[in-house]
C-alpha cells in the first residue's frame, strides 16, 4: 500500500495535463508499429508550465523540452502494445481498489481527492486510466521479466535478517487535525492551530473547531492505524515524537496536517514463514526493475520507430 504515493505522484507528473495549449495545432510527432502518437497525446503524458505563446512548433519544443519526454512515452506504448499481444488487462475494480488504499495512505475522503485531482486540473478518468496504465504495465513486466528470476532460499533468508524494520506489525493510535489546501489561508490557518496547542489547547477541542477530517466530530480520533499505511511525510513526523504529544505542522499535497501519538504498539517480527511470499516479490520486483531497461531496448529494436520532431 505504500507503494501507492509514489504511483500517485508518478502519474501527476507523467501522465496529466497542466494546462490546455490551444495555440499548438495538433500533429504527428511519432509512428511506434502500427500506432501514432499527436502532439496533444505528449502534451497529455507530461505535467508542463507554459508561459506565454511561441511562434513556432520547433520553439515551442526547445523551450519546454517536451521532445525530451518522448521516449518515455514510447516506451509507455511498447509496453501497452506488449500487453495487448499477450492479453494482459487490467480491471476497473482492480485500479478502484489501488484508489481505496490511495485515500486510505493520504487520510483523505473521496472528495477531498477529487478536490486535489481539480486543483492540479486533472480529470479523475485520467487519473484513474493513469493508474491502469502503470499496473498494466506492472503486469507485463512481471509475465515476461519476472517469472524468468530465479529467487534461491537463501536470498529470501538474507534480505529477511537485513531488513527487519520491514517485517514488523508496528500500530499508532493517533488523534488528527487536517486543514484542507482548499480553504483560504489554510498554511495560517495551521500555524495558529499549532499556536493554540502550544498554549494548552486541547487537541480535541481544536480538532472541532477547525479539522477538515471527517473524525472532527470524534476529536480527530483515527483509531489505530499500520505504520505502513502512512505517507512517508507522516510516518517520519511520528518518529521524534512521544505517546501523548503531538506533530510539528506536517505539509502534504492536500493541505497541512497535525498528528497527536496517543499510543504506539510495537509489533513482535513477523515470522519468516509468513512473510516469505512478500520477500520473494520484493526481490522479483528489485531485480525487475534492473531488467526493465533491457526489455524496453529489445522491444525498441524489434519495433517501427518513427519519431518526426
């Protein structure tokens, strides 16, 4: 589940437009196999800031490196072309459940992500194809590179001993203060909740008063919750903090979070027998990744590529 911050982050950079660019008249700007790529496919692929009007394709190009980002989208379509020949798909209700733990990681509601996907002008069916993509890819990657990955017992043992942290159930029961970018003033708004702490507020009380969590009404009580379904801006406010105290203001892609620690449960190592399926696919997933490139320069061989920028 932690992995999903990253995938989340990923696609706003790679896969959404940041704005519209109406002056641009739509083109070819690549032929991989059968498929064409426009000019407003790249656009939507890369996260860009335009700054005024350019008066010409090729200046448009030179300023926002856009042509830069091509061979990542290409390589996108080989692997998609990939996935089609050996019918690999990817389901809605899978891609819902990867947003379910999304929201669950960031400690937001449904609509507070439509909410960022809105203020970062991304529609929420890119975002949720953007999400189908990556796992398809992810897919293809683990049918034709990763079942060739031989993972012996002894590698599973070693990387079990040298990573225990990984391998512990560790719980906080934690209490939640959340002002949402939305409002005006939101960073303000935080700092003052702080101050007010400081002062011998009570948690709770502000939670009421201010707190755009759905648990405000409970003080913020979020119950318990796995150190591993935390974003990492999150769990590492946690780690200098005691039981009873409370977090620095805490800035995330949605708003400003305060957390209060009110228990910490630490988990005993969970047996090597129950985690070693998980190991063997983190190992499959490392060695993957340096496989990746390899297949990606296969397909690129054995492929039409035309590129007309």
């Amino acid at each position: 589940m932690k992995r999903y911050f990253v995938i989340f982050s990923v696609f706003c950079l790679f896969f959404f437009p940041a704005v519209s660019f109406s002056e641009i008249v739509d083109r070819i700007v690549a032929i991989v196999n059968d498929d064409i790529i426009t000019l407003k496919d790249l656009e939507k692929y890369v996260h860009v800031e335009k700054h005024g009007k350019y008066v010409s394709i090729n200046e448009y190009f030179r300023n926002i490196k856009l042509k830069e980002k091509l061979d990542v989208f290409i390589d996108d379509l080989l692997i998609r072309q990939q996935a089609k020949k050996l019918k690999i798909e990817v389901t809605d209700k899978d891609v819902e459940m990867i947003i379910e733990g999304i929201k669950k990681q960031h400690l937001i509601t449904d609509s507070q992500l439509r909410e960022q996907l809105k203020r970062e002008n991304i529609s929420y069916e890119d975002f949720f194809n953007g999400i189908k993509s990556n796992q398809l890819r992810n897919r293809v990657i683990g049918r034709v590179i990763s079942s060739e990955i031989l993972v012996t017992e002894e590698m599973l043992k070693k990387y079990y001993d040298t990573h225990s942290d990984e391998f512990r159930e560790d719980e906080y029961r934690l209490k939640h203060i959340f002002i949402s970018n939305e409002k005006k003033d939101a960073n303000k708004i935080a700092l003052n909740v702080y101050n007010l702490l400081q002062e011998g507020k009570s948690f709770e009380d502000l939670a009421r008063e201010f707190s755009d969590d759905p648990t405000s009404n409970q003080g913020g009580d979020l119950g318990y919750i796995k150190k591993e379904d935390l974003i990492p801006e999150l769990r590492e406010a946690l780690k200098v903090i005691m039981p009873g105290t409370y977090t620095h203001v805490i800035k995330t892609e949605y708003g400003f979070h305060i957390l209060k620690l009110v228990e910490e449960k630490k988990g005993e190592m969970i047996p090597y027998e129950q985690v070693k399926s998980k190991i063997h696919e983190r190992i499959v997933q490392i060695e993957s990744e340096k496989r990746y490139r390899e297949f990606i320069e296969k397909l690129r061989k054995s492929s039409y590529i035309e590129v007309k920028i």
